[in-house]
C-alpha cells in the first residue's frame, strides 16, 4: 500500500497558509473563527482543541461562545445574528451534536454564508452543485485535498461514495463530479454494496461505521480513502474500512494520520475565503 499522508497535507497548506495569513496581518487585519458550542460533548470539546491547536499554528484567533444552560433555538439565533452584524468575525460555526429541540436547518440557514466556514448553509450547497466558489464542508474537502496533492488524476475515474449525509457524502460527491469523475453514491438502502465497492478505482467510505468495509467489499488495485474515526475494542482509532485490508490497495488514506489530519486546515482555507468574499463586499 502506498500511503496517502494526511499530515504531510497538512504541513504543506499550513505553511502556505502562514505565509497569506502574515500578509494579512501586515495590513492590520485579523482572522477569528467564532465557534457557537450548544453542549459540553466531549468529542465536540475534543474537536474544539484540535481547532484551537491549529489556530495557535496559523495565527488566527478563535472565539468561543457558550451557554451555562442547554440553549433554545431562539437563543442560538440570537448569537448567530450578533455574529453575523459583528465585522470583526470572519467565520462562524455551531458545534454539533445539537441540543433536543433544535432544528439543525434553521439554524445553519441563519448564517451569513459569507462566513459559513462549515459549509452547511443551503446556498454555499446550492453554489458548489453550480462549482461556483464556495464554502465547503471541511471533511469533504479534505478527501479532495489529499487526492490533489498526490497528484490522482479524477477525470473519468469510477469513484463510488459510501454514504450521503450533508457535512460528507453529499458534497464530496458534488465535489467529485466538479472534478470530472464518474460518481456512484451508496447508502443503508443500497442493494448489493460489495458489488458496486469492489468494481469502484477509487472508493471513499464515511459510512460511519466502525471498520464495516472488509475483504468482501473490496477489489484489486483500488485507491481507498476512509474518512471513518472510532475507537476499536483496544481503544485504538480506526476508521470505516479495515485497517488490515488496506494492505492490497494501491493508495489508501491511513487512520490516524489520513483526512482527519487535513480537515481544520480545510476549515482554515474556508475562512481565508470568507475574509476575501467580505472585503470585496
């Protein structure tokens, strides 16, 4: 298996990023990232520290908003609004899981989506489906990364999509078919899955399922990229292909190390482009 390397993507758009993020700052500008937690989760709180990791790296600042009880939706778009009107703040997103009671639409609707730096306002959905500059989901983004960077070419490749949610699935398809690739996206409700995996160039699973990909799903010299992240029987992460049945592919993004690895740097590009959309605004 040749290894598609998330940290070495990560290190290069970091040090590409530091170098625009400098000249930003020579105009006296800034970079904040506002982030909206609604609950204590703790995978949120881990995802909160890696941004923050990554932010120290950068140089950008972030923000964070919190509540000393469960918010209503009401005072979630309350915060929103504030945000949106607030000039120093470039980006914003609100942290899931989502408190009970909440509609999750709303609420991604309520940004600005010249600072929907998580991609789930239905008009950046509606510009990338048109492969107009956008905001995109951060995690689909990241699968394009990396299959950029090594240099795969997509155009004509037959790419199958494991799953169809709207931070991966979804957008990453689009995505794909931006890229000229020939596209199939799978589901819990498709029929005969190993068939349509196994005959796929490139195959890219965020099923969300801890390691459900295994040899009867797979095909020869195919390039694998698994945006899975769970913990396995001994606490080790793993994704949502078989770690062991990478071995036979041509190129495969490993976990750890593979996408999760690029995503807040794609979070970052986002916010680069949303403080460009709001200066020539």
């Amino acid at each position: 298996m040749n290894k598609l390397d998330g940290k070495e993507v990560a290190q290069f758009l970091k040090e590409n990023n530091i170098e625009l993020i400098k000249k930003i700052k020579e105009k006296n500008e800034e970079i904040t990232l506002a982030i909206i937690l609604p609950t204590n989760d703790p995978s949120s709180l881990s995802y909160l520290k890696g941004r923050m990791k990554m932010a120290e790296n950068v140089g950008i600042n972030i923000k964070t908003i919190t509540f000393d009880n469960t918010p209503t939706q009401e005072e979630l778009l309350i915060e929103i609004d504030k945000l949106n009107k607030d000039s120093s703040i470039t980006g914003i997103m609100v942290d899931r899981p989502f408190p009970k009671g909440i509609d999750e639409k709303i609420i991604n609707n309520a940004i600005d989506h010249k600072k929907d730096v998580d991609g789930v306002n239905t008009l950046n959905a509606g510009l990338l489906a048109q492969g107009i500059p956008c905001m995109i989901p951060p995690t689909a983004y990241a699968c394009i990364a990396i299959l950029k960077y090594y240099k795969i070419d997509l155009t004509g490749k037959n790419v199958v999509v494991v799953g169809r949610s709207a931070s991966v699935g979804r957008p990453l398809a689009q995505l794909l078919i931006n890229e000229n690739a020939t596209v199939t996206v799978c589901h819990s409700k498709t029929k005969e899955l190993d068939k349509i995996t196994s005959n796929a160039e490139i195959l890219c699973v965020a099923i969300g399922r801890k390691e459900m990909i295994d040899e009867k799903y797979l095909g020869n010299s195919q390039i694998l990229v698994d945006v899975g992240i769970h913990y396995n029987e001994l606490g080790k992460l793993c994704g949502d292909i078989k770690e062991s049945c990478k071995e036979n592919a041509l190129f495969a993004t490993p976990v750890p190390g593979g996408i999760g690895s690029i995503t807040n740097y794609m979070l970052l590009e986002n916010l680069l482009l949303a403080h460009k959309l709001q200066k020539e605004n």
